[in-house]
C-alpha cells in the first residue's frame, strides 16, 4: 500500500482541521425560489444584485447565499420561462428573501408541461431527434473548431467539512483551536454547516492552436492553504483535482471521482438515456431554447441525470446543462454530486463556456450528517477568437518561477479573480497559517505524517518510511532498517538520501548512498525534472524482482508461500540523468556497474564444466525514452506518483554491456520496450492494457537474461506473474500482454445483494511468449552457467518453450470499501515442481 498517497493526507486532514467562515458588515441575502405556479423549488436561478458583476445560482434545492461588502440595494432574479422579479435590500445587513416566481408572457403557446409519467421510448420521439441533431453538430460548437483560441481561466478549488457536532470543539484536543469552529458557514448551502479547511485558487492564460494542434496554459498566478512541512499540500491538491476533473459535455466521456461517465450527448448516449422535452422557452433577444431532460435507461449505471438546454439557432448548441450522479451507481463515500455549466453567447454566434461548477458531498454513510462538502468552480472569460499569435506562443516551455507565480500580492487577486470570495473562503488562508504555527498542531501533524505517509519530518530531512524499519527473509532473517532524505527547506538542487540496514541472520550490513543535483532549480520531484544523480547501494535481492514504487524490503512483502531462498548480494554504483519536457517526453542515461554473489541456494554460481564462480560483474551503459501525453501526477514536495489515465505511456530502452570497462565481463546488448494504456468501456469500467518485449543479444549467463516478474506473496500484485515461482522462467527474447479488467459493478448492480454490499468485479489475463536461443542455452555451452537445482538435483529454473505461460484471474473488489480478492489459475506449465496451479490472492486499494 503506497502510504505516501496524498488520499492518505486527505482523510487525515478531514479528521484535524477546521476553519473559517462569514464575519463583518456586509450585505448577506439568502432564500429560496420557487414557481409560483406550483410552489416547487427552481433550480440554477442567476441572482445579482443590480449594477454590479456580483452573481449566483440556486443549488438543486433552489436556495442562494448572495453577498457583498459594497452598499447595494436591490437585487435581480433571472430564470428561463419566468419573469424577472427586482426587490429591495437593506444593504450591510444578513436578510431572508423567498422570491416566487411567475411564468413568462414570453413562453411560446407550445409548452410542454413535465409530469410525473414519463413516456415510453419510441424511435421517432422528438426528444431523441433533437439530441440526434446536438450530437451531429457538436464539432462545430466545440472552441476547438477555431483555427486559434484564447481566454482567461480561473479555478477555485474549496473543501469544507460539514454538519461538524457542536460537541466537537468542546473536546479536550480541540480547545486549542476554538477560533477555527467560530467561523462556521451555515447560509451557503441549505442543511450544512461549513468550516472550510482548504482553499486553492490558479489564473492561468490558455492558448490553442488548431494545425498543427497545439494547447499551451500559462499559469498567471496561484494561491493555496499550506498545512507545512508534515503535509504534502499539493499533492493533496492534486488529488482533488482529479476527482473534480474538467468537464466538457461534449466529450464522448466525463472523467469525475476516477470513473468515466457517459455524456449525455455522447454519440452513444440515445442508447443508454431516456430523453423528455420538458420546456420551450423564447428568450427576451429573440433566442429559442429547448429545455431537455433525460434519465439513465438503466439506473444502475454509470450515468448522469439532469437537464441541458439546446438552441434552436440552427447550432443545436448546449447553453446550459445541470448533471447529476445517479444515486444508484456504485460510488463510495458520496452521498451526491453535481455539475452544471453556463454558456455565453459569443459575437460570432456562438456559445463558449463561461462557469462550470462541481460540488460533491462525501460521507461514510447517509445516516451521518457529517461529512466533506467539496466545490470546484471555473470560470472563463476574456475570449479571443481567430487571433493568431507567434509559433512561440503555443510550444510547451518552462512557465514563470514557481515561488513568483505563487507570492502574487493580494493586489494582484483583488485585479485579475474573474470570480468573488466569500468571506469564509477569504479567511480559510489566515486561519490555516495560524493554525500551523501553533505547536501543539505541528507536533500532532508529525504524528499523523508517520501513521499515513511513514515519514518523520525534522524541517530539513525527514525519517522513514516507516513500513521497512522491520521485515524479514530466508537469507538476513530479522532485518532492521533506518533511513532518511532531506527536503527542499535543506536545498533546492541538492537531494541527499541514505539508509542502513542490518541482518541477524547473515550478520552483514546494506546501505544506500545516493546525491541528485537538479538542473533546473526545482525539487526533483516536480515534473519536468532534469538532474544528475550518483549512487551506491549494497542490498540483498531476488533475481527478476524490480520493484519501482514499493521498497522490496517493505514489512508486508516479507510472507511468501512455498520455497524462497535464491538471493543474491548486489553492489550497485550507478550514474544517472534524466530530462522531461513539457509535452512530456523524457529520456535518461546511464551508467551502471554491478556485481552480484549469489547467496541462500543459489550460491556459488557453477558452470557445466563444473566451474565455480562466487561473483558475476558487468558494467553497462543504458539510455532510455519515454513519452507519456497529458500525463498527470500526485505530486507533493517529497513524491511523484503517476495518476492513471486514458492516455498511453510507450518507453524504449537499450543496455549495453561493457567488456572489461570497469570490471565488467561481458559484452551484449539489451533491448526492452512497452506499452501501457487504459481503455474506458462506458459504461461496462475499463480495463488496463500492458504490452511489454524485449530481446538480448549476445551470450550471457542466466542472472543477465530477462528473468521474468514472478511473485510468491499472498498479494495480488498487477505487473508480476501471481502464481509464477521466482526465477522459474528465463528467455532471451519474449514478448507478454496483460490485461486487467474492472466493470465497476456492471453485473453485481444487477443482483440485490451484490449491489447493496456494493462489490464490483474483476477479470484479468496474463501471457507471456519467449524463447532461448542456442547461444544462451547452458546444455549446449558447458561455459555459461547452469540454472539452478533444487538439493535433490531437480531443476528450478526454465526456458520458455513453444506454449507461454498464462495465467488469469476472476474476483471482487471494493470488499469493505478497499479489498480486492481475486481467485487466480495458473493455465501452462502445470508439471513444474513446487508451483501452485490455483490460489487466492488480496490488494489493497482506496477508491471511489
């Protein structure tokens, strides 16, 4: 389990802080609309006070909060099909005004009115007609149909929790922080109680170019709550962004909470939605408007419900949209969620996006009030169409620095926010500053940093992880670690790390050394990232094991199943560089010389002739690509974890072994490449595709040969073969694909029990092909190395031969919210001794 996950700060944060909310003399109307026809609640009616820029929507509930610290005196109420209502404020006070609505003189004769009966999808019903035509014109009515676009883009990111007991801050471990619960917000949202705990805010410039294509965003300035040194903050901020991504409707798919939703204008989309004409409205310029709302066929899946309203100016273009998240689709922790989009009809005719709001409410369950409320709201402005610029305006490249881009003077915000803060979200960013220098939050924090993410931080470097101090194997036994790093409060371009461990067993010290300069003067986490980094490390290993996001060491990777004792010790000195670019294609080179000794029942290394060798040491020269478009990440001050999208990642590397340079003993060449992608099956999940090959050339012993990724532990592990022993297959050249699917509850939503427990399931297949040639073949070069014997002479390692190895998975994930437990078979090479054909194996996983 990667403890360094930013959702590992998120639900910490959730549980230690609170924060600020309205104070002051300003001008606060709150209420309800309704129709005044029916007495029902309107949804997403604009309210402004008049002669001012200052506006907002009612929520789903038809309740706004509307505020201000200048003296106006009268408010606008606007809705389609209404009349617009003007009333009176008494301006520096909080007030309750309900507005009822009367239907416009202006509707056309043909209203339909919406009841609560529904009528039966037919082929010919107008509503499907009408969508047909949105879909069929929705590559005009994208911005990307403009040879050149640009435009203003303001995101507001805030979290708050709700509904917090009054008991709360009368606790003995919050009396400390009594000023954060003074500030509630109980006036935005109906029902809710608000104490916001976290605030971001990002202007950026967008630049598009149509041919060749070409986005370029140039971030203006950026302003975020900052919880210190025991928080990665921004990796926290990345992860909301990524369950709050952006949403176009006219994409065929919308990206929310980690899950694909299907457009209800996907070209799909009459397939899996019910649509109704509910309103035609005329609006004051002229303009026709639809009124649209539509159902999942099936309520079970991933789909929106809601409204949007098309033009009839010929375009069939979205001017307003309202979607929600079907309550009955298998989501965890949100209790509800909902986008609606505005449009703003533009000089040439057209409509561009001008606000996109998100909010969700999270929650451990219905029953409980208190939960997390989250909002993101964007807003755009400032368009500029068809407006050519230099070829140097859309090319990627470094943006302003990032402490001058996030040190912008209030003056700055107070001139270029296209959007108003209340005072409660004004405040959150003093309130947290606050509340970080008191001690008594910084030593907690500390605690919580160890527990979550299994570092201990001292300002300058910190301690850990945690989760290797202890573990255990054949060769070492007890194995103690301690380790650390330092932090960019130590440097900005020098990174040091280091650790030491110590086995009872074998009674030998590991250690690590390891110095990274960066290039660029950013933290070597931070994409893009360009340095030179030299290291040394003496460690035990298993051969074929290359573990990239967990340390091998790491306490839960020490219970294995059957024999496991074939170890080697490794001295490893290695000289790296890597450069990213921002279209994110990156490539490294590298320097490596190794010697490996064989330990456990692997030692000594023995030839057919009957030679003995207690040590294997080559030296290799490496260069490597990789290209990964869009790719997103949770980044903080002291991590970089890729976040898994729809986008391909391809890499190519090439080793070559250096003959007597530095010791080395052995000259071939190695050439590995793979591609990883995943697939989005709206609405049946998705899937993740890896395809993976490489070939040697030349003639080496087995420990240099492609010892393919075998896995002996109880875990369910994505990229290893599960119930392949270690070191059983070796080849020099082969090819593989895996394939790992998750429908996200397609099929259990549809069986009553499944679907209240809320388990999803998955299937999986993996297939690995190769092959030795002759000139690798020990049986016939009584110079390489034998593969390894058990003591009883039978062997343990093998060449692929004409059949691959395959093995695949059927099981069920989201088990109490984060088990994944597969039933795995074993299909090919079932006569090997000391295999399991068949097992059960876990992961753990935090999601949506």
């Amino acid at each position: 389990m990667n403890f360094k996950s930013p959702n590992n700060h998120f639900l910490a944060l959730t549980f230690l802080f609170i924060s600020a909310s309205l104070f002051g003399q300003n001008t606060v109307v709150t209420g309800i609309i309704t129709d005044a026809s029916n007495k029902q609640t309107l949804p997403y009616v604009s309210i402004a006070f008049t002669g001012s820029t200052i506006g907002v929507v009612t929520n789903n509930q038809g309740v706004y909060t509307i505020r201000s610290a200048k003296p106006y005196t009268q408010i606008k109420v606007s809705y389609l099909g209404f009349k617009d209502a003007l009333l009176n404020v008494v301006p520096g006070k909080e007030q309750t005004i309900n507005v009822r609505l009367l239907p416009s003189s202006k509707q056309l004769n043909e209203v339909v009115v919406k009841t609560n009966k529904r009528p039966k999808y037919v082929n010919d019903n107008p509503a499907v007609e009408l969508i047909r035509k949105v879909i069929a014109n929705k590559d005009k009515n994208r911005p990307e149909s403009y040879n050149y676009v640009e435009y203003k883009e303001y995101d507001k990111m805030q979290f708050s929790l709700s509904n917090l007991s009054d008991k709360v801050s009368e606790r003995k471990l919050f009396r400390k922080y009594k000023f954060l619960f003074e500030n509630k917000d109980s006036v935005s949202y109906p029902g809710k109680t608000l104490l916001p705990i976290y605030m971001k805010e990002r202007l950026s410039q967008v630049y598009y170019r149509k041919a060749p294509e070409a986005t370029r965003t140039a971030v203006l300035g950026e302003k975020s709550v900052d919880f210190g040194p025991g928080f990665d903050t921004e990796g926290v901020g990345q992860y909301f962004k990524h369950l709050y991504e952006k949403v176009d409707i006219y994409d065929n798919s919308i990206m929310l909470l980690g899950r694909q939703f299907l457009s209800p204008i996907a070209n799909s989309a009459p397939t899996y939605y019910k649509y109704f004409i509910t309103d035609t409205l005329l609006m004051d310029n002229g303009e026709k408007l639809i009124q649209l709302s539509f159902t999942p066929r099936n309520t079970n899946d991933v789909l929106f419900e809601g409204d949007i309203y098309i033009t009839l100016d010929g375009n069939y273009a979205v001017e307003k949209d309202a979607l929600n998240i079907n309550k009955n689709i298998n989501v965890n922790f949100v209790r509800s969620m909902h986008v609606d989009q505005s449009f703003e009809l533009s000089k040439d005719g057209r409509y561009h996006l001008s606000r996109s709001n998100t909010f969700a409410d999270f929650g451990v369950s219905v029953k409980r009030k208190a939960g997390l409320f989250g909002v993101r709201t964007l807003t755009f402005k400032n368009y500029e169409i068809n407006k050519p610029r230099p070829d140097t305006t859309y090319l990627p490249r470094p943006e302003v620095a990032d402490e001058e881009v996030k040190n912008r003077p209030e003056s700055f915000w107070a001139q270029n926010r296209l959007d108003t803060l209340s005072q409660a979200e004004a405040k959150v960013y003093k309130n947290i500053d606050s509340l970080v220098h008191m001690p008594s939050f910084r030593r907690t924090a500390d605690i919580v940093n160890l527990l979550f993410a299994g570092f201990k931080n001292f300002g300058k470097f910190e301690i850990g992880p945690a989760s290797t101090f202890y573990s255990f194997n054949p060769v070492e036994g007890l194995r103690l670690r301690l380790g650390g790093r330092t932090t960019a409060d130590f440097s900005k371009r020098y990174f040091l790390e280091a650790y030491g461990a110590y086995g009872f067993k074998d009674q030998r010290w590991k250690y690590f050394l390891a110095g990274t300069y960066s290039l660029n003067n950013k933290s070597i986490y931070r994409f893009p990232q360009h340095y030179i980094r030299a290291s040394f490390q003496r460690e035990t290993k298993i051969p074929g094991q290359e573990l990239q996001f967990i340390q091998e060491d790491n306490i839960l990777l020490s219970f294995k199943r059957g024999r496991n004792d074939k170890y080697l010790y490794n001295d490893n000195y290695r000289l790296d560089y890597v450069s990213e670019y921002e279209n994110h294609f990156s490539y490294k080179l590298g320097l490596k010389k190794t010697t490996q000794t064989p330990t456990g029942s692997l030692f000594p290394f023995i030839s057919s002739q009957n030679d003995i060798f207690n040590h294997l040491t080559t030296s290799e020269a490496s260069i490597g690509f990789r290209y990964a478009p869009k790719e997103q990440y949770y980044q903080g001050k002291l991590f970089r974890t890729p976040i898994i999208n729809q986008y391909p990642i391809m890499s190519l590397e090439f080793t070559q072994g250096l003959k007597n340079v530095l010791g080395g003993e052995y000259n071939y060449s190695n050439l590995t490449a793979r591609f990883d992608k995943r697939f989005y099956i709206a609405p049946f999940g998705f899937n993740d595709v890896t395809v993976e090959g490489g070939k040697i050339f030349g003639q080496v012993p087995y420990p240099l040969l492609n010892i393919h990724r075998a896995n002996q532990t109880f875990a369910y592990v994505i990229d290893s073969y599960n119930l392949m022993n270690f070191l059983e297959f070796v080849s020099d050249k082969s090819a593989s694909f895996n394939i790992d699917q998750h429908f996200g509850g397609f099929f259990f939503n549809k069986v009553p029990l499944f679907k209240k427990l809320k388990w999803r399931e998955t299937a999986s297949v993996k297939a690995l092909f190769g092959g030795l040639s002759n000139q690798n073949n020990p049986s016939i070069h009584p110079n390489l190395y034998q593969f390894p014997i058990d003591e009883n002479g039978a062997p343990i390692t093998y060449a692929l031969g004409n059949k691959p190895y395959v093995e695949g998975s059927v099981g069920i994930e989201n088990i109490f919210k984060f088990i994944r437990v597969d039933f795995v078979k074993r299909f090919t090479y079932l006569d090997h001794p000391g295999i399991a054909d068949w097992g059960i194996r876990t992961k753990i996983k935090f999601d949506f």
